[in-house]
C-alpha cells in the first residue's frame, strides 16, 4: 500500500541558471531553422562558462545554401537570448561574450534510420523509454512541489524584468518541501530559495525581504505556517552568479524539466533536439496522454510509458500505471492509447502540431503543467483526447 503521509521535495532553477541559459540557446536555434523549415533536423548542444559560450551538434536543412545562411545568423540568435535574460555582468556580457558555432551538417547514417522512403514509414530518431505522468493534485494535473518551485522562479524572473525587484539578477534556485496528508498536499515544510543579486551588502535578510511576499503571494493560503522553515541565500552573497559563476550546459535538468522526482525519467533530455527525436516528442506525447487519462476521471494518478528502436515507426510498448487509483483496468487503457492515436514519430508530430517554432519558451519552467497557447505551444497540455480514450474502452 502507498504511503498516504509524507513529505516530498522538489526544485526549480530560472532562466538565469547556466544550464537553463545553454537550454535557451539550443530551443531557440531549433526554433530558428524550423521556422525555416517545418521539417528541419536539429540536435544542439550549448555549453556555456565565464566569457564564452560554445555551440555544437548537427542541423540539416533540404537547402545547402540556407543551411549556410542560418549558420551566419547563429551567433546574434545566442546574443538575443543572453540579453532577454538578462545578463550584463563583466563576465557574462550580451554583448562582449565570445561565442563559438561548432555547428555542422546531420549525419547521413542517422538520416537514413529517420527519413522516410516511398516503401517505408518515418522511424524514430534514436531508441529509448520515455515516461508522461498525470496527477490530480494541482489544476494543471502536476505534482504540487514541483508546480510551486517553477511558479516561485516565473514570479520573480517578473517582477525582476519590470523593474519592480532592481536588485534581483538572473541565477536563481528554488526548492519546495511539500507535506501531504491523504496522498493530498497541504502545507510547506521548508522553503530553500537562493537567488543572484546586485549589491554584496545584501545579506540574507535583506533578499528574503525581497522574495517573501511574491513566495507567499504564488503559494496556496495556508501552506506556509510559523512552522515552515525558511532557508534565503542560505550562504550568504550571490552577486557572481550564471556562467561566470558556474559552468553550464544543455539537457543538465532533466528532472527540473518534468515532474520534478515525482515520476521516473526515460533518461534522455529535450532541449536542442527536433520532434523526429522521441526523446522530446514521445517524451509530450506520453504527458498528453497521463494527463488526458486523468482528465478522463480514469484515475487520479497515471504514468504511461513509452519505447522505441531507432528507425522503427511504431513503439515497442504501451505500458500504463494507475497506482492503485483507477477507476479504469490500466490493461484496457493501453489498449484504448493504441486505437485513439497514432504514436509513430510523425504521427506524434501531427497530432500535436510539433513542426513549429515553439520550443524556446519551454526551456524554462518546466516543459509540462504549462497553458496550451493559440500558436501551438504546450499543445501536449491539452485534453482534447479524454473523451475519445473513454469511448475506445
């Protein structure tokens, strides 16, 4: 039997933290060339550190002449993303940091496993398991800790970019210590937020008079209590922050990206990678899916996972977790997942519309528990497929 009473953590970092910013880097180059071309491939890798930042990996466009044109434009793409987020430190300047583009053409024997002939389906871009999970907990069908830790950070990344908070810089972490009782969160019993500021007079009291407020103002009424902890700039300064402060680097958060712990991770990371690879989209598809089970009133609680062979279409297998709460046999909603839509690579893509220059704004955040938006981004958040999935039991 599953506990019931239990404390459970998570956390966030902003779009400040350097692994953030070299996932930033590498979603808006992939955004660059599918703007360009729906079906372009892109696998981008950032590194970032003090003064420099280097990108690498593979890209392919069906015109040799464009691929060499947006190469040219990958240095301003890097810049423009370092400047919305923020950084003007001496170290770590939009303007001065040294960027390298290690960019080079995809792969032919990695092509020739993706593409698809005029006697086969498209298969996949790389064999792997990839996990989606749905919780009744929160509105937005999230774990609670991790849900807060990712709400906290968006809030102060707001009130620092207005104008409101001038001495809040763009590193940040967050970490959330959820108490539950009755498998329910209902209270915060710690709080850890250490955020980059301006002034090295700033002591820790100082920031947390700062942060305070906007903590309490994102956090349900009544979780903080006089007995939650609170843990501010816990060592003290943090005016050196970002990649002079630490090195960076694409793909570093992947539990940051998902359900923070709540739920297992197939291992691969999102950012950089074009929807022909499933670490990314079978990665949506498979939240889409736990998250429309739920929708569904099926369960409370769900985990789909999905596997995949590189070059193969189909997926290997359909597995489904309820945890005890459905009201469905798990048995009969895999079967039901594989009448209701097709979960090859561009299946996938279709369904959800993936061949679109949205992927910048999730490097941030968190990829799931996010608002669908008009133009197609977070359209694995929708729950558009819970009627189909109960009337295919």
């Amino acid at each position: 039997m599953s506990r019931k009473s239990y404390v459970f953590t998570s956390e966030s970092v902003s779009e400040g933290h350097p692994d953030k910013v070299c996932d930033r880097i590498s979603d808006a180059v992939l955004d660059a060339f599918i703007a360009e071309e729906p079906e372009a491939r892109v696998a981008a890798e950032t590194f970032a550190t003090t003064n420099r930042v280097v990108i690498g990996g593979e890209v392919g466009l069906s015109d040799r002449d464009k691929l060499h044109d947006y190469m040219e434009r990958i240095e301003d793409i890097a810049r423009a993303c370092i400047k919305d987020i923020g950084y003007e430190q001496d170290k770590f300047h939009h303007e001065t940091v040294e960027i390298t583009n290690l960019l080079h053409e995809q792969s032919a024997h990695i092509a020739q496993g993706v593409d698809a002939g005029a006697d086969k389906d498209e298969g996949a871009g790389d064999q792997g398991i990839m996990f989606g999970y749905a919780t009744n907990e929160t509105d937005e069908l999230m774990p609670a800790p991790i849900h807060y830790a990712h709400a906290i950070l968006r809030r102060l990344a707001e009130v620092r970019k207005d104008g409101s908070e001038p001495t809040l810089r763009p590193d940040a972490k967050s970490q959330l210590s959820v108490r539950y009782e009755d498998g329910k969160p209902v209270g915060v019993t710690s709080i850890v937020l250490s955020t980059q500021h301006a002034d090295e007079a700033q002591t820790s009291a100082d920031i947390r008079d700062i942060v305070e407020p906007y903590i309490r103002e994102v956090l349900p009424d009544g979780w903080i209590s006089d007995a939650t902890e609170w843990w501010v700039n816990p060592t003290g300064t943090f005016v050196i922050g970002g990649p002079d402060g630490d090195a960076g680097l694409t793909g570093r958060k992947i539990i940051v990206d998902t359900y923070g712990g709540a739920a297992p991770h197939g291992g691969g990371a999102f950012s950089g990678k074009d929807p022909t690879k499933v670490d990314r989209s079978a990665a949506y598809v498979a939240r889409y899916l736990a998250k429309n089970v739920v929708a569904a009133g099926m369960a409370s609680k769900c985990t789909i996972q999905l596997s995949y062979a590189i070059g193969v279409s189909k997926p290997l297998s359909i597995y489904c977790d309820t945890f005890g709460t459905g009201e469905v046999d798990p048995e009969a909603i895999e079967r039901a997942i594989g009448q209701v839509i097709d979960l090859t690579p561009r299946g996938i893509r279709n369904h959800l519309q993936l061949n679109k220059p949205i992927y910048q704004r999730t490097a941030a955040y968190g990829h799931f528990g996010r608002a669908p938006e008009a133009d197609g981004g977070f359209s694995w958040e929708q729950t558009d497929l819970a009627a189909a999935l109960k009337a295919a039991l």
